[in-house]
C-alpha cells in the first residue's frame, strides 16, 4: 500500500505534495517469495531429472518445471501468474461452499445486537455508548471497536489557494494526532454520493410557502417534490477503530470488557472532535445506531435512499439494516436494487500533485459512487523499525545487483529516495501513515454499471492515478468502500 507522510506548510502558496510508490520490490534479484517457491520446485525438478538420468527423466519431468517457469515470469494483468493462485484458490473454495449467494433468513431470528450483513460481518455487534449515545461496532474476532461521525466542509476547490494551503497543513495535524495515540487500529474517510430526497426544499416551503391551492402554489409544490429526487448530494464521514489490543491496559482500567473499551474510545472520539475543529471542518456528532443503519441500508439497496432519508423513522434498526440478497460474481457484486464494481487506486499520483489532484473522480457527476480512503496509522516505533528493514533490504539488493553485474533499476532508486524521505520526515516528529483507496461504483443494470466503471477509471487517469478492478474479492472489497465500518480487504 502506498505510504505518504503528513508536512507542514510554511507558505501561503498551495504547495504541491507527493505519494510513495508502492513497492515492487522482491526478496531477490526482484522475485517474491512465491515467486521464489515455485523457482526452486522448477530447479530442483530439473537438476533432480538431470542427475538421475538426463533424457527420459527431464522429459517426464518438464510439465513441472515448465509450469513452474510459466508461473514464475508469465505476467497476468500485470502481477506474476503465481500471485493470482490464492484468489483462484479462494474463489474456488468459496464457489463450491456456496459462500458466493446470501440470502437473509427472515423467519429465523438473529442474535440480540447482531447485525444482519453477509459473509465475516455477520459476526458484528452493536453497542449503544451510554454518555454519548453514539452507536458503535464491536467486531469480537478482530477486538476493534467502531464509531462514526458525520462531517461537513465548505468546498475544497472553491477556496482560494492559501486558505486550501491552510486547510491541508491542518488536516496533516489531525493525521498526525491519530498516529501519536497508538490505540488506534484505522481511521476511514467515506465520501458517497446520494439522490437528493428534497427534504430541504420541502422544509423551505413548508415554511415559507403559500399553500392556497392557487394554480401556481400547487405547480410550484409539485416542481418541489419532483426537483429533490432528480439531484444529487455528497456527505462525507470519518470512522474511527479501536485497537482493544493495544488498549487492553487502559481498557481495563476503564472497567474492562466492552464498556471499558467504550470509554477509552470516547476519549479518543473527544480528541478527534478537537483536531478537527482546529482545522475547520465541522463535525456533527457521532452517529446513532439509527443512523448507521440508515447508512448501510442505503449502500445495499440504493433505489430506498431517498425514501428513508425523506422519511426519518423508517429503517433505523440496525437488526434490518442489511441487504436482502447477495449474489457475487468474479468482477462485479449484486444486491438488493442495484449493483456494484470496486476498484482499487492501486497508483497513487508518482509525481508532485496539489491536493485537490483528486476532484476528477470526486467532483464527477451522474455515478452514483463511494470514495473510501482507509487509512492505517503507523506508531513511531513501529516505523522506524519498518524504515530501516526497508533500508537493509534496499542496500542488500543493491549490492547482490552489483556482485551479478545487473544495471540498477531507476524505479528501485526511487523507492529507496522514498525510504530515505520516510526516515527524515519521521525524524521530524511527523506521522507515517499506510493509505489504501477504494472507489465503488453502483447502478440499477450492468450496462450502466460498466459505463460508470469506465467514467471513473478515465476520471482516475486525469488525477494521475491507477485503478484497478477488484477481482474475484468484490464482496469483501464492497464492505469495505461503501460501509463506514473501518473494514479491510
């Protein structure tokens, strides 16, 4: 995953920023491990056939280092043959068990604070924080518990390049706050774009109207109700995870199990909540269980959005928030109004960006789509420790290079710069933080689907990024782009 440190600005100018690249980088001589495994299976079946015979033998054996070699070399969508085993091997085990369908059982009942998702989030629990009333979500297996808080901000663009210089600077210290706490696990930034319900232009008129069943009271009342659904909206959360792991001391000092971990993550959400003020965007409390389900009804059945929106009570139990059915296939994934393509930003942009590089994809209109930047903090220990393995390993190919008399790569050398600035920056006292970015796309037919596919990718190529699709994990990659629930692929 991509890497990028967090600077300060010390001009009023907008000032350009810069991705690491994602790391290519093998064990040796450029090969990964797998790579390396099925390298050797090859030359041990071949010197083995020449040792014990030559001729007869080599050709009995030539199946096996032939497919070792195609596996080792032969690039498939530009990643090594051997690496797509394990999603084949998966996706296999997965078609026979019949993991590929959900369908909810509406008779049987589910477990008190369960929540009703498919696959591994059917484990989920729900828990109502008692001082803040915020609803979070408690995954027993992975010991995290979640919070989400529902943020609005002028927007970016429309700022004049000091105050988005000033803007940026003050994001980078919100990051730089969460790397420093070390309890916490993730930290999600979900961007979506929703149908207008029109409650605003219901509300205004409510108030301010003439209803006197006059001709241009009742056309003007029915442009209203027709106009809201026919937009487009964008709201932006933060998800915030607790690592219960790393704060199991303190957790316990709170009072042990999931209340202790309640009130450790409310100090964390209190100190959030303060990091973003400083920075100017306004926060508007942490979300109800109501809410959450309302979120997460909506991602699964897109075409009923408008309606619990415009319709407050409806769908806020988070017992009857998931999808209906489920059905997944290798490059796409469908529910219950709608369905869905994933991709992965698998390039960040390699050269100096300003920072609204990202406004192509977000700022596109007619998709319906999420934006969901996963970040994962790094503590400062941790780092350095990562920093300097990487620097080893840098020099240790380097010098296994020069021994055979390879050239050396530009693209290593530009990795190991990254390095070296990874190391400066955090020297610095700034924050090293792990980014992955998930684009799901959504549409009521696959024709409409692939033509939003196909926008966003050529929205991605302006930003200066690589996307790619998500094969044969799309379920697992859904949850994780259109659900605030800090989730990973």
């Amino acid at each position: 995953m991509p890497t990028k440190q967090t600077e300060p600005a010390t001009s009023a100018e907008l000032v350009p920023v810069k991705f690491s690249r994602l790391t290519r980088r093998g064990i040796l001589l450029g090969l990964s491990l797998s790579q390396l495994i099925t390298l050797a299976t090859g030359i041990l079946s071949l010197v083995g056939a020449l040792y014990a015979g030559g001729g007869i033998l080599l050709a009995y054996t030539a199946p096996v280092w032939a497919i070792a070699a195609a596996l080792t070399w032969i690039p498939i969508a530009g990643r090594p043959a051997v690496e797509w085993l394990p999603v084949a091997f998966w996706w296999l085990w997965r078609s026979t068990g019949g993991q590929l369908l959900y369908r909810r059982r509406v008779v049987t009942p589910r477990p008190a604070g369960a929540l009703a998702l498919p696959g591994d989030m059917a484990r989920l629990r729900e828990y109502t924080d008692p001082e803040t009333e915020a609803g979070m979500i408690h995954d027993p297996h992975a010991q995290t518990l979640t919070v989400v808080c529902e943020v609005s901000h002028p927007a970016f663009v429309l700022l004049d390049p000091g105050e988005q210089e000033r803007r940026v600077t003050s994001w980078g210290r919100v990051l730089a706050t969460v790397c420093r706490s070390g309890r916490i696990a993730t930290l999600q930034v979900l961007e979506r774009t929703l149908p207008d319900s029109g409650t605003g232009l219901a509300e205004w008129w409510a108030a301010h109207g003439t209803a006197d069943d006059t001709w241009a009271a009742t056309t003007y009342a029915e442009l209203i109700d027709r106009a809201g659904p026919a937009g487009e909206r964008h709201a932006t959360t933060l998800s915030l995870s607790l690592d219960m792991k790393s704060s199991a001391r303190q957790i316990r000092t709170a009072g042990g199990g999931i209340r202790g971990a309640a009130a450790v993550l409310c100090q964390e959400m209190s100190t959030l909540v303060a990091a973003l003020r400083s920075a100017d965007l306004t926060p508007s409390g942490w979300l109800s269980p109501g809410e959450i389900a309302v979120i997460l009804r909506s991602a699964y059945d897109p075409a009923i959005a408008a309606t619990l929106e415009r319709h407050g009570e409806l769908g806020q139990s988070l017992a009857t928030a998931g999808p209906v059915a489920v059905n997944e296939s290798w490059t796409r994934i469908r529910t219950d109004s709608a369905h869905h393509a994933v991709l992965w930003v698998s390039e960040w942009p390699r050269s100096m960006v300003y920072p609204g590089f990202l406004s192509p994809v977000l700022l596109s209109t007619g998709i319906q789509r999420s934006f969901s930047l996963i970040c994962t903090p790094m503590r400062s220990d941790q780092a350095a420790r990562d920093i300097r393995k990487k620097r080893v390993e840098h020099i240790s190919d380097q010098a296994q290079r020069a021994k055979i008399g390879q050239i050396e790569d530009a693209a290593h050398t530009a990795e190991y710069q990254d390095v070296l600035q990874q190391e400066a920056d955090l020297t610095a006292g700034h924050g090293v933080l792990r980014y992955t970015g998930l684009i799901s796309v959504s549409a009521p037919t696959v024709e409409e689907l692939e033509a939003g596919v196909a926008a966003i990718e050529q929205a991605a190529i302006q930003a200066s990024c690589e996307t790619r699709l998500l094969v044969g994990q799309q379920a697992a990659a859904f949850t994780a782009a259109a659900l605030p629930l800090c989730r990973r692929v």
